[in-house]
C-alpha cells in the first residue's frame, strides 16, 4: 500500500525492513522461520552475521530524509558525512 502511495521504495522504506528484520530476530532469526532452515549445520549458521546488517542501518540512518528519497544527490561531502556519522570509511 505504501508503495502506490510514494513514487517508489527509497532508502528510508529500506531502512524500515531492515528495523524489522532486526525485530524478527535478525537474518538467523528468520532464516530459523522457513521450513527445513533450522537443521542448517552449525558451521553454515555461523557464518550469518547480522553486523553489515546493523552497518546498512547506521549508513543510512547517518543521511538526511531527501538524501533517503533521492540517493542520487550524495556526492563528495555529504559521502564524507554519511561515512564520519556510520563509523565507515568512503569507498
């Protein structure tokens, strides 16, 4: 519903999911919820990590709201802003 109502998904929709995610209990969290996923060996269970998770949310929440709805506009400084406020470095 809210799709029909903006012009498309933006980073601040993407921002929400991932909330939400977290919520559900991270990736393994669901992962755990789909059907057979929860035999998974412990080794292929370890190597899910919610940090970049947890990185994307920081990165984005570090943006203004026009910089969310219009990621076309982040260029030099506010890249070195986004990045001083995430605790990441510009690539």
């Amino acid at each position: 519903k809210k799709f029909k109502e903006k012009k498309g998904f933006d980073l601040e929709d993407f921002r929400e999911q991932l909330g939400q995610m977290q919520n559900m209990g991270g990736m393994m969290g669901m992962l755990d919820k789909l059907p057979g996923m929860s035999q998974l060996p412990s080794d292929v269970k370890d190597k899910v990590d919610d940090k970049m998770f947890k990185q994307m949310e920081a990165i984005i929440s570090s943006m203004t709201m026009k910089e969310r709805q219009r990621p076309e506009i982040i260029k030099g400084s506010r890249k070195k802003r986004i990045a001083a406020g995430s605790g990441v470095q510009v690539q």
